[in-house]
C-alpha cells in the first residue's frame, strides 16, 4: 500500500482534498418536510453535494420522484429511515394502543393509568353487526366497570390518607396527589380495554409503513380504521403550531404591502405533507393475514383437546432445543394461548420435521418485500414466558430492545388481584372481574363476526394475558434493575424481581451483578 501521506500532489490546486481535521461541520436541520430530507440524507452515498446544497436544490416534486424509483423499484427500504414523523393519536380504546405501540422501532408516550384518573375519558362501543342484544349488555358491562374504578379510586384514597401522614414538610396538595396515584395503581385494574386514550408516537416512514400495513391486517375494525386514519393524517398537511400566528403575519403583510404578501404566502403558508409518497402503497398484508389463519389451525390441530397447563408469573425457558423447534414453537405460542415451554415440549417430541412443516406454513404466504414474522427472531438465550395482568404488562410492553410475542386477550387465564387492595374492597372487584368476564366468554363464543370481534373490549385491565420475551443478559439486567425500583407499580416490580430469580437459579455467578430491589422489602408510599 502506497504512503498516501508521502505522495506527491498531482491534483490541480482547486481540486486539491482539503484536512478534515479542522473542518468537521455539525448542524441540526429544521423547517424541511420529512420526506425531502429523506432524500437529501440519501443523497449523500450518490452526490458530493453538502446537506445545505441538496435541501437548496431539491423540490418536493424531486423527492417524490426519487423516492417512487429508489424506494418502491430498488425496494432501498432503508430512506425511509431517514424520514421521521410526529403523530398525535387521540381517543383511541386501550386495546387499539396496545396493537399500535406494537412495534420495536417505536418512540412514544401514552397517557398513564397511573397517574390520570379516567373517570371522563369515554370508551369505545364496536359495531355488533345483526346482533341487536349485546350492544345492551356491553354498555351495562362497561358502565359496571368505571363505576367499579371509581368506588375503589375513591375508597383506596380514603383508605392510604389514613394509614399515611401527611408530612409537616409536603404540601398538602403535592400529598393527595401522590397517594391518589397509589390509588390509581389499584383501581385501573378495574379500566375496561374499551377505555379511551391517547399518544403520541414518533416513528420514521418505514416503520410508519409497516405499522399501517399491521393495522389494517387486524380482526378489530376500530383498528382497522386507526391504520386507514394514519395513512391519511401521513398524506394530509400536516397541524401547525406556529399557523395562526403566520397568519397573522401574513395579513400584516397584507395590510401593509400587498405586493410583498403574494411572496410570502407561500413561505409562510406552505402546508407540509408529512411522508405522501413513503406510505401510499401500504395496504393490508395478505402474508399476515394468512399466515395468522394457517397457523392457528395448526396450533389447534397439534394441541388438540390439551388442557392449557399451570404456570408460574415468570417461566425461564432453558435452552435446549434446536433452533428449528424453537421457530416453530414460536409461530404457534402467537397463535394459542399455551405456554412456550408446553408448545416447546410438544414440538420436541413430534420430531424435526414437524417443526420444519410449521415454519413452512410462516413462510410460504410471504410476499417479495414482506418481512418474516417476528417469530422467526430467534437464537436468544434468555426466553421469559410472562403471565401477568394486562395492565403491568404494558409496562413491560415499552422495553423494545427484546423480542415481544404476544397473545391475544382471553379470560382463559382467569386475572390477577393488587396489592393493597382492602378487605372489604375485594369482594367488589372480584365480581366486577368475574362478571367482565363471564360477558367475555358469551360475546367471544358468538357465530356473529362482529360480536365476537368486540368480546376483548370488556376485559378489564387485571385480566391476566401471556407474553414471551426473549432478550439477552444485558438487556435482562436492565429491566430486573430498572423495574423493580421501589418507584415503580408493584405488578411490574415483582415480575422484574421474579425474572432476577430466574437469572439466579441459572445462573448464579452472574446474578450477583444484578442491582435489583425486593418487591416484599419496605417502600415510602410518598416516594414515586
């Protein structure tokens, strides 16, 4: 190799490289549409042009049209990367935002169950297609529900004032406000999956693609219509918070120059498409939607009459069988409602090529630029099957560097009861879940489609559900620290302290190096 230093310059002055060392440049870059800057950072590996360059020159009739050849020709799916899009989503039922958040490149915040009261938040009524008598039963079912939310919001506030005193150092106002968040870690699990919420979510185009895509592929309408409203809010001007005061401006202008306000309307005017033209094609996906069908026909021809087997909060799954059975027995875990480790065996004992007959039906629907299933994403160490209430695990839904594999709801799985919770308020909230859940098995045993598309809507947020996630150690020690901390909800405390446990009994010469806090040990109530 020549020594590029020593050599001669053979280039003509003013084409001469110049030292990086003492010219690096840094600079954020605002006021340019997403899909535009998209292009201008692709653009960097085919022009030498800088980013101040390219945004000067480029049109969004130019993007539009580089980004219809690379992107949906080339399939270079990763511009949109580059692309990143502010949504705000509002009123939407508990139940839409799970199936929403569901992604792992995702960034977003959603309003708390545990730290807002829900009293005023509406819920979601479903359509009941020809079925004119469960609408009637399912409004008396959620109504039950919030007026059992807010007996128990009420009376475990009444019920911590009196075993907490207030500080002589802590305001009285900033007191109520932190007991009654303890209050409301008890009474949501009382909240129905049909309450409404909202967030907001950041995401870039290719996610936002697959998460419209997803959206519409699910049973649910309402979550149908939520991709359908996503793909129109990413090809719709986009709400600007600076639009009154600009024009205001703009008449000003008006006023004062008539000739001059032609000019800058379209400055400061313009509207802005968020991504046009990176999620137009997105639509159903047929991959999904068959596969889906195919393998829960699977699952129900291998498992048969099988009894759904007893398991604990947290079930660390050994490594020990090959990856072929541990793809399949993934495919069929998103599919039912066994446990990984009863699907793992059964799988196991079938032999290899069973396994290989179940991958072959997650596959064999996929399209040219469909993305495998996330079941296919395996070979990790650290497997936790979680059964826990639907309301901690949404907590535990946010940790998106591990592979999340979720059921879906059912009340097969019978639900779980706070901590805290008073003697003479648990009889109140067992029958509200017991009645929740009686409707649920009427509407979801319905022959009518519609009907039972709407029996998980009832289910309330103590109702337990299963996941599995598969991780590595150091994301298994981040979440054993980071959730049991004394702050945290005690659902997700004790399955983070549970997943330590499981880690120790593995793994013993690791476990040390866990900082992680007992969920049985003393906590200050007043601390969050």
């Amino acid at each position: 190799m020549p020594d590029l230093q020593s050599a001669p310059a053979t280039l003509p002055q003013n084409e001469a490289p110049e030292h990086s060392q003492n010219h690096t440049e840094v600079f954020a870059v605002h006021g340019a549409d997403p899909e535009v800057l998209a292009y201008a950072m692709a653009r960097y590996s085919r022009s030498a042009l800088s980013m101040k360059e390219s945004l000067k020159e480029i049109s969004n009739q130019r993007a539009e049209q580089f980004l219809n050849t690379f992107y949906f020709q080339y399939g270079h799916r990763s511009i949109a990367d580059l692309a990143h899009i502010a949504f705000a989503i509002e009123r939407l039922s508990l139940l839409a935002a799970i199936v929403l958040v569901d992604e792992q490149r995702w960034d977003g915040q959603e309003r708390s169950t545990r730290y807002q009261n829900f009293r005023k938040s509406g819920w979601y009524l479903p359509t009941f297609g020809p079925d004119s008598e469960s609408p009637g039963r399912y409004t008396a079912s959620i109504e039950a529900s919030f007026a059992a939310y807010h007996k128990v919001a009420d009376s475990m506030l009444e019920a911590l004032c009196g075993q907490v005193p207030c500080p002589e150092e802590m305001k009285p106002e900033a007191y109520t406000r932190t007991l009654r968040a303890r209050a409301f870690d008890v009474a949501r699990y009382l909240l129905p999956l049909a309450t409404n919420t909202s967030l907001g979510q950041i995401v870039n185009a290719r996610t936002l693609e697959n998460q419209i895509s997803r959206l519409l592929s699910h049973a649910a309408p309402e979550v149908q219509n939520l991709g359908e409203r996503l793909r129109e809010a990413a090809a719709s001007p986009a709400w600007c918070v600076n639009r009154q005061d600009l024009a205001g401006l703009q008449q000003r202008i008006i006023e004062a120059d008539p000739e001059l306000a032609d000019e800058c309307r379209d400055v400061l005017l313009r509207e802005t498409r968020p991504a046009p033209t990176l999620v137009k094609y997105a639509s159903p996906s047929f991959y999904q939607q068959e596969s889906r069908r195919d393998l829960r026909q699977a699952a129900e021809e291998i498992m048969g009459k099988t009894p759904i087997a007893a398991a604990p909060l947290v079930d660390l799954v050994e490594k020990s069988e090959s990856l072929e059975v541990e793809i399949a027995a993934t495919l069929l875990y998103a599919n039912s409602h066994y446990s990984y480790r009863q699907l793992r065996d059964a799988m196991a004992s079938l032999g290899e090529a069973r396994s290989l007959e179940i991958i072959t039906i997650g596959i064999r629907h996929r399209g040219r630029h469909d993305e495998l299933l996330r079941e296919f994403s395996a070979g990790q160490s650290l497997r936790f099957d979680i059964l826990m209430d639907i309301g901690g695990f949404r907590d535990m839904h946010r940790h998106r560097r591990c592979t999340q594999i979720l059921q879906d709801f059912t009340s097969l799985h019978g639900y779980a009861e706070p901590e805290g919770l008073t003697a003479d308020l648990a009889p109140i909230y067992r029958q509200s879940l017991d009645s929740a859940h009686t409707l649920y098995a009427d509407l979801a045993s319905s022959p009518i489609a519609e009907t039972a598309a709407a029996a998980p809507y009832v289910l309330p947020l103590g109702t337990c559900t299963r996941a599995l996630f598969k991780m590595d150690f150091a994301e298994a020690l981040y979440i054993s620290e980071l959730r049991s901390a004394p702050q945290g909800h005690f659902s997700y405390r004790r399955v983070a302290w549970e997943m330590y446990l499981a880690v120790q009994r593995s793994h013993p010469a690791l476990a040390e190096h866990f900082r992680v806090h007992d969920p049985d040990g003393p906590i200050d109530l007043l601390k969050r």
